[in-house]
C-alpha cells in the first residue's frame, strides 16, 4: 500500500535505542506549558520537589502491580485501603465510612451516579427515569456520567452569589429524584454551596447528597485547620451520603488517583461489579476500571504519609499566602474584579470595561495559562503553593496585557464584524462550511493543537454569538475529531 493509504504516522519498523527514545521525549515538550516555572494555573499541582520526588520514587517501584486483584498484591490492598480510611478520617467520616480508589474524579463521580442509581432502584420503587439536581456550575462529569448512564440531569441557576438555590433545588425534586449534588468549591468561582442546607433537605426528602470535593476535598480542611472561615461541608454535615475527592489535585500526588467514599458500607455496595458467568471465573470489581496503576495507587499512599496533616497544612497556609496576593493584584488592577466571593484559592476574573478573552490572549502570548469561562465572560485561577513566586510577574504581566487590551479596539472592530458574518452565516450553511469558515475567519484564532499560544479570543467571541448552541457543540465536536488523530510527521514537527 502506498503511503497516502496508511494512517499518518507509520508503525515504526525497527527498534531504537532507549537514548534515542528518551531524547525524543524531551524534544516534544519543548511547547508544552511551563508549569514548573508556575504558568499553568490548571490541569498541574505542583507543591515542591521533595513531595515530587515521594510521589515519583513510589510510582516506579510499583508501576507494574495491578491493584485488579488485591489478593495478588496485598501491598497495594493496604495502600488502597489506609488511603481511603485516611481521607475519610481527614473529612470527619464515622467508623463505618469507607470508599474506593479511582483514576481521577470523573470516574469517583460516574461511581457516585451508578451507586445512586443502583440505590434508587431498591430503596424507591416506581422510579421510571432516576433524576439527579445539580447546580450549573457542578462539574460537566455529572453530564458524562449522566450521559453514558442514562440518568436525567436537572440543571438549576445559582443564587446571585453563584452558590446552589436550595429553594429551587427542593422545587425541583420529583418521585423519580434519587440525588441532590453540591460542590465544595465548584470549580468555576471557588464558592461552596449551602451544604448544611441542602444535607437538611436531602434527609427531609430521602434522597442521596453527593458532594463534589474533587478540587477542595484536599486543600479545604487544612484551609479550615488554619482557621479560616470554611463552611460546612464534610461528613459532619448528616445528610452527606458520599464525597468525591481527587487526589491528584491538592493532595499533590501522581495523576490517575481520586477517591469516592461513601457514609457506609451498605451504601458502598451498590458501587460493586460482580459477574459469575464468564468462562474465564468469577470476575469482580468494585469501580469503572479492570486494570489499576498500582503506581498511582502507590504514590498516593507515600505521599500523604510524606506529607501527613503537618505538610499539607503548610502548603495551604502557602497557597492562601499566594492566592491572597493574587487577588490583591487583580482587585487593584483598572477594569478587573472577582466574579465572587471565593473561600480560597479558586476564582474567576472579569472586566466590566474590557474584553477579558483578549487579556486572556495577551497573558497567553506571555506564556501563561489560564482557563477561559463562559458565565460571565472569566479567565479562572486555581492558585497552588508554587505560584507564590511569580506573583510580581504574573501582576506586571496582567497589567501590561490590560493595557495593550484596551489599545486593541482596531482588532474589536473587526472582530465584531466577523461575528455578524457568523451569526448570518451560521443560519445557512451547512456544518462543515461553518467550521471551515471560523477556521479561516479567525486565522490564527483556531485552538491550536500543538499548544502555542495565539489568540483565541475572536474564536470564543464568536463561539458566544452563535445564535445556536447546537452549532457550538458541532464545532467542538469536529475541533476535538481534529485533535485526537496523528498528525503527519511533517507537519506534526
Ligand atoms: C477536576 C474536577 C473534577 C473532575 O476530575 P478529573 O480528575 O479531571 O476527572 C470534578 N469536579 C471538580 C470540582 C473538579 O475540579
């Protein structure tokens, strides 16, 4: 077969020399973000090289274990098993909590959603469709979940203060409701919803809580600790019945490591997966995952042991130090504020006098990396204990890109032509035109897929005029088509 008929990069033929491997992997992240350099303030949890290392040291000796069969590996049953008992220590769970280690929070919630499914199933008969409330800002994996799961997810507005309206979450139940979800904080603004209300509510109406402490579960009770004012919403609050916690977020350990625990063992149960029939024996597991990284099982483990209440306590005072002097700067710079109230150190900006996605830009052309959000127009900070030094850069840096933002009105001009053109456009033609269209309108507004910065900031102001948001979702969907294949080796260099 010719070239041209094959799949863009070729199987490799023949071997290569580890030195040759290893060069090429440290060539193709030349362009990837500088997170060690404290630019990307998502997707890395860095909190220094000492907790690196445990985490790293843990992960190799253990990355060829399987935790499937802990009866195989009884050192990565007690891993498991004293990480989950641990953090349900740490979130004030009674004797009887218990949970299970997953690959990160989006599998911990497709647990939380099957196991209340499961328990819908048997504690409420008559259920035709089970339904879950969540506020618009939990996390999009409970539409995942939901999605794949066949669970009808109700969407509720925040109060103004972008926390759950617990008035319109009890409006909102029905007799097919199984479970109510808060977050603690959501990720958007950094707010924690009403948990002690919403506990109250989901007990009057036996139903479920699930809370969503992916981001905070591992930062918020040293916040707490510290003595800052954190509301409730661990296990003390009674009407939680499971919490969702990433350890590889604020628990600064390898990727591929969450938690899902539950009030109690019976709860637990609904979670497991057993087969008897197979050919091949009986086959159990208790999560979504058959095959788990025994190292990332591993470094969890080391790491909080590492660390204990002790370090991680210090990191928080760290990250709180550093996120304060973020906000500082953000609230003393012209046209800038704090979408809301944040607990700690997780929070939106926005501008009320200049176009934020274009600062956006600017900050990105200067290396750094942050989340665009979309209710309100909102680059997002999630602050870790590592960006305390480069405080002053990120500041003169947000300054300069305010004020080259508000000299850009010749590119807004234009901007805004184009959306017009969209938005007519976007009503006749066809999908495949219209992506082809914002492509070559936007000219170097496409995402890029090999993670330089260029603006996007046209892309998101047209993506927000689009009359349609089916529109939108078919043009995400053919941009995320676009970035899961190979590239050509030589366009890919
Ligand atoms: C990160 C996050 C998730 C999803 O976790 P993944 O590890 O990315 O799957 C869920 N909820 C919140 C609040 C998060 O911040």
């Amino acid at each position: 077969m010719s070239a041209s008929h094959r799949p863009a990069v070729h199987f490799p033929s023949s071997r290569r020399s580890s030195d040759a491997i290893k060069n090429d992997l440290s060539a193709a992240r030349l362009k990837d973000v500088k997170w060690r350099q404290g630019h990307a303030f998502s997707m890395v949890y860095f909190a220094e090289e000492e907790v690196y290392d445990v985490a790293k040291h843990a992960y190799t000796q253990y990355f060829s274990e399987n935790g499937l069969n802990p009866t195989a590996f009884p050192s990565l049953r007690k891993f498991e098993t004293e990480t989950v008992s641990m953090v349900a220590d740490l979130l004030n769970g009674p004797a009887e909590a218990c949970g299970s280690w997953t690959s990160g929070g989006t599998e911990s919630i497709f647990m939380a959603m099957h196991t209340a499914r499961a328990w819908g199933e048997k504690h409420k008969p008559g259920i035709t469709q089970p339904e879950v409330i969540v506020p618009i800002t939990a996390h999009p994996a409970f539409d995942k979940a939901a999605h794949y799961l066949g669970i009808k997810l109700i969407h509720l507005p925040c109060a103004p203060d972008w926390r759950a309206d617990v008035a319109a979450t009890e409006a909102a139940i029905t007799p097919n409701t199984v479970m109510l979800v808060g977050s603690a904080p959501q990720y958007c603004h950094g707010m924690v919803d009403p948990i002690e209300e919403l506990g109250e509510l989901a007990q009057r109406r036996n139903l479920l809580l699930h809370v969503d402490a992916c981001v905070g579960g591992m930062i918020l009770p040293f916040v707490e600790k510290l003595g800052r004012p954190v509301p409730l919403w661990d296990f003390r609050v009674p009407g939680v019945t499971s919490i969702s916690c990433d350890l590889h977020k604020f628990g600064y350990t390898a990727k591929g490591a969450s938690l899902i625990l539950y009030r109690n063992r019976a709860l637990r149960k609904h979670q497991f997966f057993v087969y008897t029939e197979w050919p091949g024996g009986i086959y159990a597991s208790p999560s979504a995952g058959g095959t788990r990284p025994g190292g990332a099982i591993a470094a969890a483990w080391a790491v909080l042991n590492h660390l204990g209440e002790e370090g991680y306590k210090e990191l928080a005072a760290r990250t709180l130090d550093a996120s304060d002097r973020y906000l500082e700067a953000i609230r003393q710079t012209d046209g800038l504020y704090i979408v809301a109230d944040p607990v700690a150190n997780i929070f939106g900006f926005a501008s009320d006098k200049y176009d934020i996605f274009s600062i956006g830009d600017e900050l990105a052309l200067k290396g750094w990396h942050l989340d665009r959000q979309a209710q309100p127009p909102s680059l997002h900070l999630t602050v870790t204990a590592s960006h305390g030094e480069v405080v002053e850069r990120f500041t003169n840096d947000l300054r300069t890109a305010v004020e080259q933002t508000r000299k850009l009105s010749v590119h807004k001009l234009k901007d805004s032509g184009m959306k017009t053109i969209v938005k007519v456009a976007s009503k006749i033609l066809p999908e495949a035109w219209m992506s082809g269209l914002i492509k070559k309108g936007a000219g170097s507004s496409t995402p890029s897929t090999d993670g330089s910065p260029k603006r996007t900031a046209a892309m998101y102001g047209m993506m927000g005029s689009l009359p349609n948001r089916g529109d939108v979702h078919e043009l995400v969907l053919d941009f995320l088509d676009k970035l899961t294949v190979a590239e050509h080796p030589a366009k890919g260099k």
